[in-house]
C-alpha cells in the first residue's frame, strides 16, 4: 500500500532575500557570490605577492635596449608614443569600428554630395580672378580665404563670392526689389542653412580623409621592408621605405 505522504505537495522553500530595512545595502550576497569574490580578491593578492618578490630580487644595474626609447613620468608611470596625431571622438570611433574601404566610399560619398551641393545653388562663370603681388614671399604666403574675406567654398565663385560679414549677418544674400520683407528674410535664411550645410559637409570630409590617411599608414607600415620615420614641419608623421631591386 502506497504512503500517502509522496502524494502531498511538499512546501517550496525559497533563497532568502534581502531584508526591507536593509534594502539601501543592495542585493543580499549569497554563497555563490561569496566565492566568486573571494576567488577574485585571492588572485589579486597573489599577484601583489608576485610583484613584491619581482622587487625584492630586481638587479637596479640591470640594462635592457627600452630604456634608451622609452620615458617615465615623476610617478614613475611609463610614457609610450603611440605616433599618432589627437583625434576628434568621432575619428576615434572610425578608426577602432571601421575598415578603410568603407572610410573611403564614406568619403568620396561626401565629395559628391559637396560637388552637387555646389553646382545646385552656387552661379557658375567664366574667367578667372587674378591677383598680382610684388614678390616670391607674397605669394607662397597667399591666402585667398582672407584676401577676398570669404569661405574656402566660394572661392571658385567670382560673381557670387559672398563675404564672411555677409553670411554672418544675412545680408546680401539675395538683392531683388519685387521681394517684401518677410520673403527675402526667408529665402535669405534658407540660402544661409545651405551654405552652413556646405560648410559642414566640408568639414566632414576633412575629418574622414585624415582617419582614411592614418588607416592607410598603419596598412603601409605593416608591409616588409627597410623604412625610416620622417616628421614633416607641421608635425605630421611619414615613413619612406629603402628602395629595393624587385626581381
């Protein structure tokens, strides 16, 4: 005859939980997390107990090739040079995620955009603008964004190169006398966001050709070969490789 005791449901006893007074401590640690932290703070203590015997028997005569490349800091904290230029977030971000094929259909995307941006609302005409100066020096140092006191976008544009007074302020954009106020005040307006659209697009792609360049390095300093690190005037950094006879 069967017991009638494997026929009653037995009560469910749960993992007690955390008081409500004690609720602001967290959640309330069980033994599992007990171990786990316990098996962390033991590796952690075997590794300080490495180092110090690592110290303990270091020869301070000791040479090794580093130390004529390498630097410390008062703390004694290693200072490396990683040869690369300070980078915007989004660089970062491009450079860490992305591969340079993709870098540069971004980019050229970008230079098409521009170029339709400015056969669209920028009048296009014949001839060209010459400057003369007196001498050699004036004309390497040439700057014609401040010569003519425009944005490097409307250089090209000789009959509707606007000043940087001008698009600041929203003045002579648009020149009609048929328009009220209110509507040159809009089409004003909406000519100014397409030449800040521009202006942002721009340097957009200035950003991606820098990140697509320092890919590019990286791919190249990567290849076999004799090479040596040159550092230009602006402070950029380049490498040229030995010349080898190719069979």
């Amino acid at each position: 005859m069967a017991r009638l005791v494997h026929n009653v449901q037995k009560k469910q006893h749960k993992e007690r939980s955390q008081k409500d007074s004690r609720a602001r401590y967290g959640l309330l640690e069980k033994k599992k997390d007990y171990r786990l932290r316990a098996a962390d703070y033991h590796k952690k203590q075997a590794a300080l107990k490495a180092l110090k015997e690592k110290i303990k028997t270091h020869n301070p005569d000791e040479y090794y090739h580093a130390m004529t490349r390498k630097k410390t800091d008062d703390r004694g904290i290693l200072i490396s040079d990683r040869d690369s230029e300070v980078l915007s977030v989004d660089q970062v971000k491009l450079l860490k995620t992305q591969d340079i094929n993709y870098i540069r259909t971004m980019r050229l995307n970008e230079l098409n955009k521009i170029q339709k941006e400015k056969e669209g609302k920028l009048f296009e005409g014949s001839g060209r603008h010459t400057v003369f100066v007196d001498s050699n020096e004036e004309q390497k140092s040439f700057n014609p964004e401040e010569f003519f006191n425009t944005d490097e976008s409307l250089l090209d544009n000789r009959q509707n190169r606007l000043r940087l007074d001008q698009l600041h302020s929203n003045s002579g954009v648009i020149k009609s006398n048929d328009l009220d106020s209110k509507q040159k005040d809009k089409l004003d307006e909406k000519k100014l966001k397409e030449y800040k659209r521009l202006q942002r697009r721009i340097n957009k792609e200035k950003e991606i050709r820098d990140v697509e360049q320092i890919m590019s390095l990286n791919l190249e300093k990567m290849k076999n070969g004799s090479k040596k690190k040159v550092v230009s005037n602006d402070g950029k950094t380049h490498f040229k490789w030995k010349n080898e006879r190719k069979r």
